[in-house]
C-alpha cells in the first residue's frame, strides 16, 4: 500500500499543531463579542457604564472607535466591523469587551445595556422584492443586491418545438459550514508598526484587507500568518476576517496583545451560512428525448450582507441548465437582501442549489416521455465539442460526463438495481431505491475575478528547498499536493522540502483558497516555478560544467544519455559559487475568460470537471426514515496528485453532500438562527454513513501546468439530487423542497 | 486532590475542584492537543482516556476526577518519540484533513482497541459516534482504526 502523504499529519495525529487559539502572548488579553440577537432596530444608545466596571475588564469598544472604515467587504462594502446607529443582522456586534480573562469578558458581556428600537423586518426575499418593501441598505437603492441572467435562443421557439412542458419549483435550504474550530484571531502591534495577526480564516489576503480597513492602515503595515485552521468549507472568509479585524482593532486601542476565541454559540449566531434558493423551472421536452428550451427563476437570500452574492449566484446563472445541451434558454437570478442572517461562500457555491434541482428535473422530463433517465441524459448531456447554454465551446479538454457516469452506473449495477425500486409499494414494509446524479462545474474563479496565483522555490545552500505558494492550508492538504508538485518536478524526495507557512508581506496576493482552485492554481505556479528553477539550475551546469542537462531525477542531473552529471546538491553548490541564485518566482494566470452581463454569453471558464454519483437507500414508510445504504462517485479531477488525500475529499464532500440532502437546515426566527450548537444543529455521524466507492477519473488537462484539476466542491455538489431521485424510486414520490422530510400517508390525509 | 495525566501525578489545591478538566488541560498545563469544538459535550473534540475509557472533558469537573488516571492525546507516542501504531495508521490512511477531530477521534478509538482487539467496521463506526468530523466523511479513519487493530494484535482472529 502507497502511504498517503501529508506534511502536517504528525503534528496533528500527536496534538502538537498549534491552531489560533492554542497561541498565547505575554501581556495578551482577551476579547469577547456582544451580538445584537435581533434582526432590525435602530441602536439608541449602548451604555456600557456598568460593564467598564466589572472584574478585569479593561476597554468597552463600540463602533465609534473604530479609527478606519466601519463598513467592508469584498465585493459591496456594507459589512460593519461593529454596528453603527443601525441593526440589520441578528449576527450584528454591538461591542467588544476587552478584558484580562476570557471568563471576565464573558461576565462584563451581560452587563452592557443596550437602549433600541425595533424596526419592522423582512424575512422572505420575496416579498422583499416588491416595491414598497423597505430598504435594507437605502444607500444601495435596492434590496436586489445582484442580478444576472443568461439569454440564448428563443423561448417561444423551444415552446413551439416542445411537445411537453413541464414547470416545478424547488427550494434548497440554509446550511451551516460547521467546521469544527470556532473563529479564533490573535493581534499585536509590533514594534515596527505592524499590525500582526494569525487567525483561523481561510483567505490571509482577504483578512489583510479587512484589518486595514478597519484600522486605516496601508496593506504593508499588516501582516497575516497563517497556522493550522480547523475546517472552513468556504465559511472562513468574510466572518472570520472580520474576527481578525476585530483582534486587530482591540490591539491597537489597547496597545497590548489581544485574542478573541468564539464559542460555537457565538460563531452559529454571526457566521454566513449556504444560500438558500427558491428555483422555478419551465423545460421543454420533444418525444425524442431532447430538451428544446429551459426557462428559470431563482431567487437567493443574501440576507443582510452582500459578502459574495454576486459571485454565487453568478455560478448558479452559467451553470442553470445543468451539464446539457439546450437551444433556448432564459435564466433571471437574483440574489436579495434580507433582514435573515447572511449568506455567503459554501463549498459548491451557487452549484449544489442548481443541482438539486435540475437533476430532478431531467428525471421528471424524461418520465414524461416514456425515457428512462439514463438514456435521457446520455441524449442531452454536453459531449466533446458541445456548446455550453453561455456559448462556450467545450474543446480544449476532455469531456468526460459520459465516461464518469458509465463508470458509476457500472460500478454500482445501476441496471439491475433498477428493478428492485420499491415506488412506494404498500405491502412492503422498507423501500428500496436507487439514484444518481451528473454535474458539470466550471473550475477555479472564472469570469468572477482576478485569476492567478504565485509559487516561491528558494533553495538553501544545502540543496534544501523551501517553497511556498499563494494557496492556504484549509485543512484539505494543499501544502502536501505543492510538495508532491515540486518533488516530482525536481526529482527530489519529499523530506528535502518544506512548505513556508505563508505569510501576506512575503508572497503576492493569489486570492481566495476557495473554487476548487488551490491545486490548479497553486500547483500551476509550482510547476511554472520549478520549470523556471530548473533552467537557471541547467543554465549554471551548462556554463560551467559544459554539459547539457535533459532532467532532474532521484536527486540527479542527468543528460540524455542517461549519465548523471552531478548530484543535486553539487548543482546546487556550483550555483552558489558561481553567485546564481537558485531561486525562482513562479505565477500562473488562468488562461483568458470572458462574460457579458446583458446576454449571459461567454468562456466562462477555462476548464472543466465533470462527476457522477450514484446512491443505494432504504426508507421505512412508519417512520419517514432514510438509509442510506451505498454511494458511489466517480469524478474527473485531470490528474490525481495526493491519491489519498483526493479520496478524502471524495468521501467528505459526500458526507456533507447527504446532509445537505437529508438533514442540514438552519432554522431562523425572525431572521435569527435558533440552532446554535451541534446538539441542534445536526451533520452527519460515523453511523449514518455506509462505505463508500471513490472512482478517481484522470483526463490530464492542457491548460493546467500540472495536469491537475479541482475536487474539493465538485464531491458536494450532486449528493443531495442522487439522493433525491433514490427517494423517488423509493417512495414514489418527488421531494422537490431540501432537506427531505418523507411525508407519511396519514399527513397527507390532513 | 490528586489527578495523574500521561502518567504524571498533579496535586491540586481543593478549590481547583470546579474547573474544568478540558479548561485546566490547555491553560494550566499546556496540552493543547485537547480541543473544544463545542463546549456541551457533543462534538467530541475535547474527548480524552479517563481510566482507559473515552470521556468529553469539557463537561467534567476536576473534582470528578480525584485519583483518576488520564490520557490525553500527548500522551499516546512512545518515550522515544515514535508514534502509536493507532497514530501512524491515521498518517498512513490519509485519515487527516484538518485536523482539529484528530486528536479525539484517536482517543475515542484507542478506548475501543483497549477492549475490543480485533473490532468490525460498524463497531468502529458505533465507537466513533461520538466524535464529529466535517472533513472526511470518517471512511479514512475506519480504514485507520482497522489497519491499527491488526497491527497492535496481529495474532488475533476476526471475530464474527
């Protein structure tokens, strides 16, 4: 057996990896939040007398000391580090105490008085979107945060070329990331001047700008480290670097080192969570199977804050008919504001919504006409050289839904397990179903955003190599596949190098871990980078050894002879006295993009990934139980770098994937979350799961240096749908609102 | 009041009795391999051994644990700085994302390898209930779990 590779796997299996909360500093003190708990209300005054006195309490901070900018955010600036005058969240902060224990902040905490008045909240995007509604952000104009929409063809003509038509709406539900460590930051002022913060955030960039805002610094004059974060998912962005900031600005007023550890409690009640979506199809269907138009709706609660809405529901627009052909399309996306705590980024991002809903539909349709749904999607799934719904050809790498799909259905006898679905049969007392879903998905950014990324390799005079990369650590093994990339590319075994822990002053911004990006992007910049090393290496030996180099192989230089020249620490040693650094600044930009707002046409993005999931599941009809009983995935990932760390993400993403499907649901009054620990907020455990298969489907794709492609989110994004269809056949009916509650007979007699 | 943690014996003033176990593990002596994910004894983060059996130690009060013998995750490498074979099958099962689960997972599944030397699949399973992970779907670290019940009893039989 080939051991999985991970460079932090004996720091966190002996306890000794030191996460945000595990760092403590002389003189440091503790920060705590206070939260609003309420959706809407105008703050009157926030008397904090008797709070400034208790045990240890040391500074009450509000609003009004902020020195910098109290709104931020990354894509429309409407995001407070602390309210001001205003209460639009119930994940609102009023104020932090700063005291000399955590104990003591937490006591104080209940000792501010704060005078307010309610104001009338909008909980429904709906009905925020009508005309009198009021306006959650007056200064934006609008509670429609974003729009976008796709036009392609003629929906009349699709209407007139259908034989069916089929209309259903579906909803998708709010959805907690739950990573297991809590928001934690730790600032201090350093004697330089510069405001150094580690925290467990997922985008050091992005906490950088957050923290100079707030403080009205330059970006030079902070500096993000990261350390070992404890799960993200996409949800350690915006919140997480507004807890970064929050450190930073206690740091500063006090001029002494502060931390803030969230308790679960208070990261539940503040932190953004999956959008949730109402969808509404219209799909034309023709007797021979083929799709002639899809019209759609969506409408997303951003909740009180924009964070990336507009990216999200951007994703949903591209990708809104599922991985089909379809001539005539027509797509209206909305993401609203809300007075419900707010949405954001969540592993899928804007792709599992589209996704619980489409693949169901496809199934509907295909009923429908008498087809059966494999053949269904077979007959309109994109091919080699098919046209996406955005107007994107799909020839520059392979195209390989049909070959994750048979591979799944294979694996899992789809064919014959078809026949024993029990469709809800009354003399049965457990039924059976089978189900699957496919999905296409645009990798990294795309036309979202600025796309590139950036490796270091400086190696040490001893041959030693020290490399880093503009992609964090999540928790996902991101640093091992830089390691493995780099290894491979300089012929050199793991041990000699070591991954820099990055910081924001050494290493250009390379944006957001985040998209499934972290091996494209990061990995791209590491093969550029080592490419780059290797010619400066080769160029050293050829000028002063006068021999060709072919490649770099076990710790060799070798010719095309096959003879080695010299080792790899004597090149290195030759570099040195000969003054050559072997040094090499390495970037990938993803190749170019493009997309028109008004007709929702172009590359949308560069590459491609394509993935199958297939689910087996009983249901006990007394009960409403689901089980599930087997899951098979198979996903093109271009090329599989860290095997065993890609099954991880397999298995994870399926995971949560059948939360999503089955249970997950933040539940809110009045805009609040009411589940606020795990004993209420419910994922899944060892033993709800059964084993899974992860079929890793390698395509090398030719626009990634590495050959590699994404996984992270692709694993997610079609768990809930193939458990949905499994259900169907199960039970014999269609839950088209998520997570699925099976209805029992006698509710429906009610 | 006496408390013994990886084998070393702590004497404690009495009116330490309503601390924290998970509290006085990171703060006071610097194990902070223990973690807290939830704080109510549901997430399995903080989980430690308390006499071999595995237990949330951010619901339990020192003075519950007057002459207890408790293990934290420090405690399982040998003297020499090797890891446990329980530890090294995690490493070599890829069972480690974050991270952050890691510590009690393996605690949790120790507590069962010290009774149950040659456990299935489900009885890893029904052992692990207790421990939340969002990374990995728990597959990796039953393969470990597994993998490190043959290697620490490799003359056992699988029972059935």
């Amino acid at each position: 057996m080939k051991k999985a590779f991970r460079n932090d796997a004996i720091a966190k299996v002996t306890g000794r990896a030191k996460y945000t909360d595990d760092y403590s500093m002389p003189g440091m003190l503790h920060a705590l939040p206070l939260h609003a708990d309420r959706s809407s209300a105008m703050i009157r005054k926030i008397d904090v007398s008797k709070a400034a006195k208790m045990p240890g309490v040391l500074r009450i901070i509000t609003a009004e000391d902020v020195p910098g900018e109290i709104k931020y955010g990354q894509i429309i600036r409407d995001y407070p580090v602390l309210a001001h005058k205003k209460i639009r969240s119930s994940g609102d902060v009023l104020a932090l105490v700063v005291a000399q224990t955590r104990a003591e902040a937490l006591c104080a905490l209940k000792e501010i008085k704060i005078d307010l008045k309610e104001t009338p909240g909008l909980y429904d995007p709906h009905q925020a979107l009508l005309p009198d509604a009021p306006l959650i952000h007056p200064e934006h104009g609008s509670n429609i945060c974003n729009y976008h929409r796709v036009r392609t063809g003629d929906i009349a003509t699709g209407e007139k070329d259908a034989d069916f038509i089929i209309e259903e709406n579906f909803s998708t539900s709010r959805v907690e990331h739950a990573y297991l460590e809590p928001e934690s930051a730790l600032a201090h002022l350093r004697p330089d001047g510069v405001m150094e913060v580690i925290g467990s955030m997922q985008h050091p960039f992005s906490t950088r700008r957050f923290v100079a805002a707030t403080l009205g610094f330059e970006l030079k004059d902070v500096e993000v480290r990261t350390v070992p974060m404890g799960g993200g998912f996409g949800g350690k962005d915006d919140t997480a670097a507004l807890v970064c900031a929050r450190a930073a600005l206690c740091a500063y007023l006090c001029e002494r080192p502060v931390k803030i550890t969230y308790s679960r409690e208070m990261s539940m009640k503040e932190s953004y969570k999956r959008h949730p979506y109402d969808i509404s199809y219209r799909m034309g269907v023709k007797r021979d199977g083929g799709i002639s138009f899809v019209q759609v709706r969506m409408v997303a609660d951003s909740g009180a804050y924009c964070s990336v809405t507009p990216w999200v529901t951007w994703r949903s627009t591209v990708q809104c008919s599922g991985c089909y052909e379809v001539p005539h399309v027509h797509s209206d996306v909305y993401g609203v504001y809300t007075n419900n705590i707010f949405t954001g980024a969540f592993r899928g991002f804007g792709s599992p919504q589209v996704n619980w809903a489409i693949e169901q539909l496809v199934e509907i349709a295909a009923e429908k006409i008498g087809m059966d749904e494999v053949e269904f999607r077979q007959k309109n799934m994109l091919k080699q050289g098919s046209v996406t719904v955005t107007n994107q050809k799909l020839d520059s790498h392979t195209v390989s839904l049909k070959e994750v799909m048979d591979k799944v259905l294979t694996e899992i006898d789809y064919n014959k397990k078809h026949e024993l679905c029990s469709f809800g049969d009354p003399s049965l007392d457990k039924w059976y179903g089978i189900g699957f879903a496919i999905s296409y998905r645009g990798m990294s950014l795309g036309a979202e955003g600025v796309d590139m990324n950036s490796a270091i390799i400086n190696v040490q005079p001893d041959g030693s190599v020290l490399l880093e990369s503009g992609v964090h650590e999540n928790g996902q093994g991101s640093e091992s596949a830089m390691i493995l990339i780099a290894a491979e590319e300089l012929g050199l075994p793991v041990s000699r190098i070591r991954y820099r822990m990055p910081s924001t002053s050494n290493i250009p911004d390379g944006g957001t871990t985040v998209a499934s990006r972290g091996t494209l992007m990061g990995g791209g910049a590491t093969t550029k980078a080592a490419e780059i090393l290797k010619s400066i290496i080769s160029e050293a030996v050829k000028d002063h050894m006068g021999k060709s180099v072919d490649r770099f192989e076990d710790g060799w230089i070798l010719d095309d002879q096959d003879q080695r020249i010299c080792s790899w620490d004597e090149a290195i040693r030759l570099c040195y006295s000969k003054q050559i650094y072997p040094y090499a600044f390495g970037v990938f930009q993803a190749p170019r993009v493009s997309w028109d707002e008004d007709t929702g046409h172009g590359d949308a993005y560069f590459t491609w990934v394509y993935g199958c999931q297939a689910v087996e599941l009983e249901v006990e009809p007394k009960t409403g139980k689901i089980t599930i009983l087997n899951m098979v995935a198979a996903h093109d990932v271009g090329r599989a770098i860290n095997p065993d760390m890609v099954k991880g993400q397999f298995y994870g993403g399926m995971t949560m994937g059948a939360g999503y499907g089955l249970i997950e649901e933040m539940p809110l009054r009045e805009g609040a979350v009411t589940a606020t620990n795990f004993h209420q907020y419910k994922i899944l455990r060892s033993t709800d799961l059964p084993e899974m298969t992860a079929i890793i489907v390698e395509n090398p794709d030719p626009l990634s240096p590495s050959k590699a492609k994404g996984i992270g989110e692709p694993t997610l994004e079609i768990t809930a749908p193939a458990i949905a269809n499994a259900v169907y056949r199960a039970t014999g009916r269609r839950y088209t609102d998520q997570p699925i509650k099976i209805r029992r007979d006698s509710e429906d007699n009610g | 009041m006496k408390i013994t943690v990886n084998g070393v014996c702590h004497k404690l003033a009495d009116d330490m009795g309503a601390r924290l176990l998970s509290d006085w593990l990171r703060e006071d002596l610097g194990l902070i391999g223990t973690k807290i994910g939830c704080g109510i004894g549901v997430c399995g983060t903080c989980t430690v051994l308390i006499d071999d059996l595995a237990k949330r130690s951010c619901l339990l009060k020192l003075s519950d644990l007057q002459d207890k013998e408790i293990t934290t995750i420090e405690g399982l490498a040998n003297a020499d700085g090797s890891l446990h074979p329980l530890q090294q099958a995690f490493v070599d099962c890829g069972a480690i994302q974050c991270g952050f689960c890691t510590p009690g997972m393996v605690l949790s599944a120790l507590a069962l390898l010290l009774k149950n030397h040659r456990p299935t699949r489900d009885e890893i399973r029904q052992a692990l209930k207790g421990n939340l992970c969002r990374c990995t779907g728990y597959q990796q670290i039953i393969d470990a779990v597994e993998l490190a019940a043959k290697k620490l009893y490799p003359s056992n039989q699988i029972s059935i």
